[in-house]
C-alpha cells in the first residue's frame, strides 16, 4: 500500500502568502531585509500605520505606545522614501519578580513609505501625542500643463518654417 504523503507549505511560504493580504499598505512600503519572519509580527505590532490624503496633505498616522520621543527618529532616504524606526524598551526585570501574564512587546521597529510624486519633500512635519505619531506631508500644488500642437512637416518644407502653438484651453 503505498503511504500517503501531505505537503504542508514551510512557515516562510505560509508567511510571503498571508502577509500582502494582511496588510494593505505592502505596496508602499518596505519591509527591511535584516528582520526575521518571526519578529516580523512583533515589529508591526510596535508600530501600527494609517495612511490618508487631504487636500493639502498626506498624513501618516502611527502607533507607538509607550515609545518616548527621543527613541524615534524619522528619515527621508532618497527615492522618497519616508523611513521611521525606533524602539520600545522592555521593562527591567529584578530578581525574585513574578510574572503571571507578559503580552506587552518590545523591541524594535522599522517602517517605510514610498511617498508619491505629489509629495513635497522639504516640508514635512511629526508630532508625537499620545502614544500616536501624526507626520504630514504637504502635497506640491499641481500645475496645469498646457497642451502643444504640433505642426506636422509637409514634405518639400524644412524644420523652421514650423511653429508650435498652445492648444486652446
């Protein structure tokens, strides 16, 4: 009787599976090389993201509970990427401490959007209240380019004769 044989996927394929669709905003960001899969879960955790535009604004929104100003630091890398890492310390632990329930994480974190072309990379802002980081930033005012006709060359004509011309609005 020949024996039967499942295949289950190993925990990284489960992982690059699950993971786009569990977080929308896989598109715009990166998440870095040197993280192994399982302090990924905790490194999100730290540091939960929303993300939404306004008329004058992108607005990045995120949760870094218990994290102190001094241990974030938030970066522009070239490309327009906009890059925020930091680190939520663990409390100190004493000898003789009894623990009956831990599920507060600690560690590091490390997020980063790609930012659109819109985005206007000389003013951009962070404010830390609450355990919640706002950082805006303010979309460039967009220009409207007007349309160019352009004269098709007639054969026996030469280049200067042709003159280009603003498409009426």
């Amino acid at each position: 009787m020949a024996s039967m044989m499942t295949v289950l996927p190993t925990k990284t394929e489960a992982l690059d599976t699950m993971i786009p669709f569990e977080d929308p905003f896989k598109i715009l960001e990166q998440i870095p090389f040197n993280l192994a899969y399982k302090t990924l879960d905790t490194t999100i955790d730290l540091a939960r993201a929303d993300w939404k535009e306004t008329s004058m604004h992108h607005v990045i929104s995120i949760d870094v509970p218990g994290i102190k100003r001094g241990d974030i630091k938030v970066e522009v890398e070239e490309n327009r990427v906009l890059k925020v890492s930091g680190e939520k310390k663990a409390d100190e632990e004493t000898n003789g401490d009894k623990w009956h329930r831990a599920e507060r994480t600690s560690g590091k974190f490390c997020r980063q959007f790609k930012l659109p072309v819109n985005a206007d990379m000389e003013n951009i802002t962070a404010h830390l209240e609450d355990g919640v980081l706002k950082i805006s930033v303010t979309k460039m005012a967009h220009e409207r380019k007007q349309s160019k006709v352009i004269d098709i060359i007639e054969q026996g004509r030469s280049s200067d004769d042709v003159k280009t011309t603003k498409a009426a609005a």
